[in-house]
C-alpha cells in the first residue's frame, strides 16, 4: 500500500476512513498468515479467513456503496463515493496480490516440505495424471453441462461466488457454425479440492488437487472436434443483502424465503479470473456482468481461497495445528442445581476460555423442570445444528410457554433461522420476529420458574450468539443471574419485543435504540466532569467496530479533559488516536490471535465505583440507533473485578497479538521490548481459564 494512503484520505478530516480501516483488519489476519510462528495450517486458515472476510466485504459494504451511488442512475454524480471506491479498489488489488504472494511463496512451499502437497497439472507424475483423467471421466464429466454461445444458448446465470470456466474455441461446432467463446459451471455438489490415494502420494504424505485444476487439465475432451484457443477460471461476487419493504409484506418469513432464492444472482460487483486469463476474455465477462475495469481480480491461484480450509479436513498431523484446548467448566458434574447454584451467586462465563455447555445446560434444565413454566430467547444466530435449540422445541412440546424472537434477517444465517422459526412453531412456540425496520440483536434468555407460590425469574444475557460453533472460537462473556431487578427488566424487553409498547423505565440495562448511546455519552462525561474537577478519569472499552461519530465526539472532549482513554477495538475504527489538541489521552490496538474477539465491555472508572458494563453492542451507528441491543451490568464486585482481569488488562498488556492504532490510520505491531516477557492475551486466559493439564497453545 502507499504509504500516504491514509493521510491523504484523513489529514483534513477528524475521522478515519471506515472502508479502509476495515480492510487494515484484513491486513492484521494475513500478518498472521506470515507469521513462522504458528503452525502452518492455521497459517493456510488465516489466509482463508482473510478472503472470506474480503468476499463479504464485496458483498455487504462494496454492494452498499455501489447501490448507493446508483439510485440516480450514475456514479458520476457522487464524486466523493467515486473517490471512496477508488481508495477500496486500489487497497483490496493490493490485498488480494499479497494474499497469493503468501499462498504461493511461504504457505504451499512449506506445506510440500512438511508433506502436504496441493499438485498441480505439470507437476503430476504419470500415476497421478492416470489417476485424474479416470476421476475427471467418472466423477466429473457426467455432471458438466458446456454452454457454448449463441442467440439460443445467451450467458448463463452465474451462481455468486461459483467456480466457472470462460473457453475460447476455433474451429466449427457440429452444425457448422463458428460460436467462439463456452462457459462451463462447476458442479457445486464436488468437493473443491480432492485428496489423491495414499499410494499416489511421497511416503507418509498426502497429496491433493483442485477440482479447478482437474477441469483445467482436461477441458478439450468437453469439445470434441474443436480447438480450445484459451480458457480461464473465473467467479462473480454479488451483493448478498437481503431487501424486503416490511412495511407492505405481511409475512416476512415467507417474504425472505423469496429473496433468498434471488440473493444467489443480486448485482455483480466483482470479477476473479486466471492471471494468465486472455484480456478479450476477461473483458467479454466485464461486460457480460456490467463491470468496470477497476472490479476485475486476476489471481494467481484458485479464485476462491476459501475452499483451501478442505486440506485441513484430511490432514492428520498434529505438528501442524494449534494444539488442542479444553475449556473450563463453571459448572462441574455433580454441582448443585443450575437454579440452586444461581440463587447464591451469579454466574460469569467467558467464552471460549469456559464451556458455553454451562449455557446449553441452563435451557435444557429449563425444559425439562417440571416447576419451569415458561422460557423466552433471542436468537440471532444459532447455525443449522443446536441443542439448546432442541431443547426450547422440547420444552413447548412439554406445555410449557415458549417464546422465541428470531431474527429472521441475520446476514448469512437467514435460511437457518427459518428453518428454526418453522420447527419451533409445529411444537407449539409462539415465534416472532423483532421489530419492524430494527433487527434484534440483543442476547437475551429468560426463565420462569415457580418457586413457594411465587415466580422466581433467572437469565442468561451475553455478548455473543447462542450458536455451538462460534462459541468455541469467538471470544465472549455471559452473566447467568437471578437478581430480581436485572431478570425483571429483561423480561420488560421481552415484553416490548413481542407487544411493541414502549418498554417501562429500565434501571439496570441500557436498551437501544432508546437509551445506550445516550447513556453511553453520559458516562462519557461523567469521566470528563470527573477529570475536570481533578479527580482521575478513567474509561476501558473493548468493542468490534468504533464508527458513531457522536460517540467519538465525546470521546475526543474527554480526551481534551484529561481523561485516559483506552480502546480495544478488533476490526474498523474511525476514530484518530493521539492528536494533539484531539485525542492525545486516547490509546486504541487491535487485538488477532487463535480466537476471534468478540466481546463488548464498557469500563468506567467512576470514582471507584468501578462501572462494568458487558453488551451486545459496537459503537456503531446501526447498533445505537437500528438495532434492538442490551448493555447490562456486572454488580457483583467480585465478577466486576473478574471481567476487569480477564476482559480488559490482558489485552492492555498483550506484546504478541497487539496492533497499536496511529493516527493516520496504519496500524503498528507491539513487540515485547527490552526485558519485557513475550505476554498474549489469548494464551494466558487459555492457561487460566481453561481444565488443568489440557494442552495449550495460540502461536
């Protein structure tokens, strides 16, 4: 990247950039691709989720951007959106170069040295070749369906983000006309990439091939009688944003059903194809999918890295992979009653460092107690496999009242969660879906219980989603409490989510979009009137996103008040650190390792009252204002003192997966210096946190 990029975006500005500030959290995640220290597959793992963040980032923010600009009909109307998508085009070419860099010159050679072998057409042996030309007759040709092109057979419509083959022909067809170009779909039932037998491969090796590559070799036999001049790989990204008007549709659940069938074919916004791809051809597909130049990637690769995670799949060698962790368990086998246990104390979880088991446990002991009456949850994203979903569908078919509000439009995961929506209302459910216009993001469980003639309330409230698989990688809290005035007002959002009344007065949570950003910059400051009238002012937080402008704005007057101002923020910040006159007590980093952080904590320090807030919430503009979202408090001083040295200090003092935030926007790695002890994090909550003896390890 030039290294002026930044400033000449931001010198005239109080704001960072958001688009590229996203994209440098691309760049962190590919750091960690290059990092020798950490065993190669996980290596091969960030370079994936490096370009599956990039795939969204096309499909959610470019698509936005783009759609923006188009509503009058021309982007040459908006020339500081142009000027935007010029600044992401230049950065995501550079990216994406530096991505298969990385592929082709450290992680793939490595992999080979270490006995991982990804072979290629010119570098198979003759075995091999026999080997393939068998499997590409049996298991491949059947399923191709070449469409050469003409006035009957127009382009076909290309699944986003499929693998396809563009194919220049000389020569006549068998009805003795000259049609030039064939396109050839995968077929997306075949795995992308194929494990060769054990006997093909080096002793005590493995080897693989791309499904991309075995089409390559032997693409000529799908047009016999005709000359293959040249041919290319390419895919097409779509915008994947789901629209309904829910204003008019009167049920969104089949409403969405509709639109997920065309989120498959929305606007295309980028190209992929072969580098050494013909310009004729690259251009042909430009034009087909009414691109410009700028849109087009030629990589030196598969277009789609992301299918690259499948080698992990077969290979067997621990050497190779982090080693394995065992979270803790908060609550042991044989231990009291999960309700015994809460009415003595409250229960803190941090994910993944402690079972999220201790979470499915509560829903499940829920379901299945004859004394519970009643249950109700959010759900945002739970994937397509869920015990705890089980257990709610459990639970309404025991009678009890079950209530679920699903968000039916949580990107990426809407198929599942009207799958779900369906299953939980056959067993007798009642299922709603939020807010119109506001997606429900809050995470909220709430169970009722009979206890001596009275109901008893105890809840569950996170960070996170209540999904299995996310919650062994992401990092998270969750507070399990039966405090009466907490569990109370979490059954008043209930209340307001499925009647829509105006929810009663909250004392304990911060509800959005009512109350959290205005309660956000009232503790502001309160810090800042702290500071000013000599008292030390203190504020942590830890966030994903930091994009509110009103929130940055009191951040900055803080600042210039002379309060201390630390932010861990994961992926995009806006927000220019250490400007004099701005921002000079502002400190923010970034934290990448083993797990994705995810947790959002606020931390005022209040005159030693020590304010602990954990939310589901960024300071984002859509979490503060079109979401519905939960902050709530953690008043038990020895869990405040809990989320302060696990949540918070660490990551203040991490020297191996820390990213320092200048102010024009690069981001810098801390490094342990002087007599300073290597310290990460992730690596002392895995070693804290997690069942003794288990083995460790982050890299």
């Amino acid at each position: 990247m030039k290294p002026d990029l930044h400033a000449e975006v931001n010198k005239n500005s109080a704001f960072l950039d958001r688009e590229l500030s996203q994209l440098m959290f691309n760049r962190r995640v590919l750091a960690q691709a290059e990092d020798k220290s950490i065993p190669l597959l996980e290596r091969l793992r960030y370079l994936c989720i490096a370009s599956s963040n990039l795939d969204e980032f096309f499909e959610v923010r470019v698509a936005s951007l783009l759609a923006a600009g188009s509503v009058d009909g021309s982007l040459a109307n908006h020339p500081a959106l142009v000027a935007t998508l010029s600044r992401i085009c230049e950065e995501c070419h550079i990216l994406v170069e530096h991505q298969y860099e990385i592929l082709n010159q450290e992680v793939l050679p490595e992999l080979a040295a270490n006995g991982v072998h990804l072979v290629r057409h010119n570098e198979r042996n003759d075995a091999q070749r026999a080997w393939v030309k068998e499997y590409f007759d049996t298991e491949v040709r059947p399923l191709l369906t070449p469409i050469g092109l003409d006035p009957a057979h127009p382009f076909p419509q290309v699944v986003n983000k499929s693998l396809n083959f563009i194919v220049s022909l000389n020569g006549k067809d068998a009805f003795g006309r000259g049609t030039a170009i064939a396109i050839v779909k995968a077929p997306r039932v075949l795995p992308r990439v194929i494990r060769l037998p054990d006997e093909l491969s080096d002793s005590g090796g493995v080897s693989f091939c791309l499904l991309s590559s075995i089409i390559h070799a032997h693409i000529s036999d799908l047009f016999a009688g005709r000359e293959v001049i040249a041919y290319s790989q390419f895919r097409v990204t779509r915008d994947s944003d789901l629209w309904v008007d829910e204003d008019e549709v009167k049920n969104l659940r089949q409403a969405l059903k509709g639109e997920l069938q065309g989120r498959q074919f929305g606007t295309s916004v980028r190209l992929e194809v072969a580098k050494n791809c013909p310009p004729e051809l690259s251009q042909f597909l430009l034009d087909q999918f009414g691109l410009h130049q700028s849109r087009l990637y030629a990589v030196n690769g598969p277009v789609n890295l992301v299918r690259l995670t499948e080698i992990m799949d077969h290979v067997d060698n621990p050497a190779l992979r982090f080693p394995p962790f065992f979270p803790g368990i908060a609550q042991k086998p044989g231990s009291p009653d999960i309700f015994a246990a809460l009415r003595k104390n409250d229960i803190l979880l941090h994910h993944p460092f402690q079972s999220f088991q201790t979470v499915i446990d509560f829903i499940r002991s829920a379901a299945l107690d004859p004394a519970v009456v009643a249950i109700k949850q959010t759900i945002y994203r739970t994937g397509m496999n869920s015990d705890l979903m089980e257990s709610l569908i459990t639970a309404a078919r025991m009678g009890k009242e079950v209530t679920v509000i699903v968000e039916l439009k949580a990107r990426f995961d809407e198929e599942a969660n009207i799958n779900w929506a369906d299953k939980l209302e056959q067993a007798g459910a009642q299922v709603v879906y939020g807010v119109v216009g506001l997606k429900t993001h809050a995470k909220l469980a709430l169970v009722i219980r009979r206890e001596d003639n009275k109901l008893r309330f105890y809840a569950h409230l996170g960070t996170g989603n209540y999904h299995p698989t996310t919650t062994k990688f992401y990092t998270d809290f969750g507070l399990l409490t039966c405090h009466h005035g907490i569990s109370q007002e979490v059954n008043e959002v209930f209340i307001h989510l499925t009647s829509l009344t105006k929810p009663h007065r909250l004392t304990h949570l911060w509800l959005a979009p009512f109350a959290l950003q205005n309660e956000i910059i009232k503790c502001i400051r309160n810090e800042a009137r702290i500071a000013r009238a000599g008292r030390p002012g203190r504020i942590i937080v830890k966030i994903n996103a930091l994009v509110d402008e009103s929130v940055i704005r009191a951040l900055y007057a803080a600042s210039k008040d002379g309060v201390k101002i630390d932010l861990i923020v994961r992926g995009a910040c806006t927000l220019k650190p250490g400007v004099p006159g701005l921002s000079e007590n502002i400190r923010v980093r970034s934290i990448v390792g083993r797990f994705l952080e995810h947790s959002r904590i606020y931390y005022f320090r209040n005159d030693l009252a020590h304010d602990v807030m954990l939310a589901s919430a960024d300071w984002m503009s859509r979490n503060l204002f079109r979401r519905i979202e939960v902050a709530f408090p953690v008043l038990d001083k020895a869990l405040k003192r809990r989320v302060l040295s696990e949540g918070l200090n660490p990551y203040l003092k991490d020297n191996l997966n820390a990213w320092e935030l200048e102010a024009d926007g690069h981001y810098q790695r801390r490094r342990a210096r002087g007599k300073q002890l290597p310290f990460g994090a992730q690596q002392y909550l895995m070693e804290s946190l997690g069942t003794p003896g288990a083995a460790l390890g982050e890299g």
